[in-house]
C-alpha cells in the first residue's frame, strides 16, 4: 500500500475494498450458476492484475497470468459444454 496523499489513499481504500468483495463472493464460485463462476474468475483476475501494478513487483505476475490462463480454459471449456449440450453460451466477458 502506498502512503503518498488522498488520491492515493483512496485508490489503496477501494482496491482493500475490491479484495474483500471478491473474498466475500467465494460463494459464486462455490455454489453459484457457470456464469456467476466465470464472473468470479474474470474477477479474481483483473485484481491479480491491480495488485501487481499496485506493488510494482513484477515477480508475482506469474500468478495473475496463471488466473488469467485459468478464466480462459474455464471459458473454453464451458463454451464447448453448451455446445455439445445445445445450451446457450456463457455470458459475455467482463470488461
């Protein structure tokens, strides 16, 4: 976490909060429809990613790339089980 001004003590504030949503919504992952799991997935991610960037320690972006490759084979996958089950496809990636 940083200890330079407001601007950056919010942004630490709202990237602590993003942390504990994601932490709080295991349950989609767990119980949740594919789509939600995916959601979670694309989710956990993208913070990975923040993080990362956020510390500047570049040694621990193998982790972030690993959730990364992990979101991407969980889409192929459930993309290839609607396919074969004629079920309509995940929703759309999160941007």
């Amino acid at each position: 976490m940083t200890t330079g001004g407001a601007a950056e003590q919010a942004a630490d504030r709202m990237l602590v909060a993003e942390m504990v949503g994601l932490l709080g919504d295991i349950e989609h992952y767990v119980w949740g429809t594919g789509d939600q799991r995916l959601a979670y997935l694309e989710r956990r991610a993208k913070l990975l990613h923040r993080l990362v960037d956020v510390t500047g320690d570049e040694s621990f972006r193998y982790l972030a790339q690993d959730a990364e490759d992990r979101v991407t084979a969980a889409r192929a996958g459930a993309e290839a089980l609607a396919a074969e089950c004629g079920d309509p496809k995940p929703a759309p990636r999160q941007e």
